[in-house]
C-alpha cells in the first residue's frame, strides 16, 4: 500500500467517524413533546411546578414515565 492510499484511507475513517458522532449526537438530543394532565413538580428542582395544559419537551424515557403515570400526553400521536 502505498502513501497516497494509506491518506486516502484515513480520510474515508476520519469522515465515517465523524458521521457516526453526528448520528449519535442528533439522537440524544431528540425530544418528545407532552402536554400536562396533571400537575407535577420537576424530577431535579422540586421549587418548578409543572402546570395542567402546559407543553413541554422531555427525553424519550422521561417523557414515556410521565405518561405511563398519567401525568401528560404526547402532544404528536408518533410516541
């Protein structure tokens, strides 16, 4: 193998890598958006109150417990 192919190769690496920590980081931002049913107060700062008809946006797991508990809806039937 020569030089030219071992620069081509690291290029093909390097923009695969790159790809995959863009697709990554695309999907732990994703949120899912609910609407308060009932009034709650935050997991992480119990002074924040949560009101009914509120909209808001959650990670996919917080959001999926808040509405197995009946505390909110999703505002998009998509889940």
């Amino acid at each position: 193998m020569g030089k030219t192919d071992d620069v081509n190769q690291k290029e093909l690496v390097a923009a695969a890598a790159t790809e995959q920590r863009e697709s990554v980081e695309t999907a732990a931002t994703e949120k899912k958006k609910i609407k308060v049913l009932q009034v709650f107060r935050d997991k992480y700062n119990k002074t924040v109150r949560y009101k009914v008809g509120q909209e808001l946006e959650f990670d996919p797991e917080r959001a999926e417990d808040l509405v197995k508990r009946k505390l909110a809806e999703y505002v998009d039937p998509s889940k």
